[in-house]
C-alpha cells in the first residue's frame, strides 16, 4: 500500500480547479471520514493535426 498512497492534504485541489474546467468532480469521505476520496475529471486534450508524410 505504500506505493499506492498519495497524501495531498488539500493543495492540490484548488490547483486543479484552477487550471482546469472539471467535466465530472467528486469529494467524498473514505475511511470512516478519516480520509477523502477525490474524483476529478477533466475535459480531454483538443486532437492536434498530425503531421502527413
């Protein structure tokens, strides 16, 4: 489980808000309320043209 566990202790949140507009976002309680599972999708990156050879 080590390997697996990110600790953001609430930083990272507004960061994503911030530089993205979410298509789905998601807190919720985890643990018994002990932690918070987060969700945050946003939207895909614009298709760029690929170059034709």
């Amino acid at each position: 489980m080590r390997r697996n566990h990110v600790r953001t202790q609430g930083h990272l949140w507004p960061v994503l808000r911030h530089s993205f507009e979410p298509l789905k976002e998601k807190l919720k309680p985890a643990y018994g309320g002990l932690w918070q599972l987060g969700m945050f999708h946003p939207p895909k990156k614009p298709e760029t043209p690929h170059a034709s050879n």
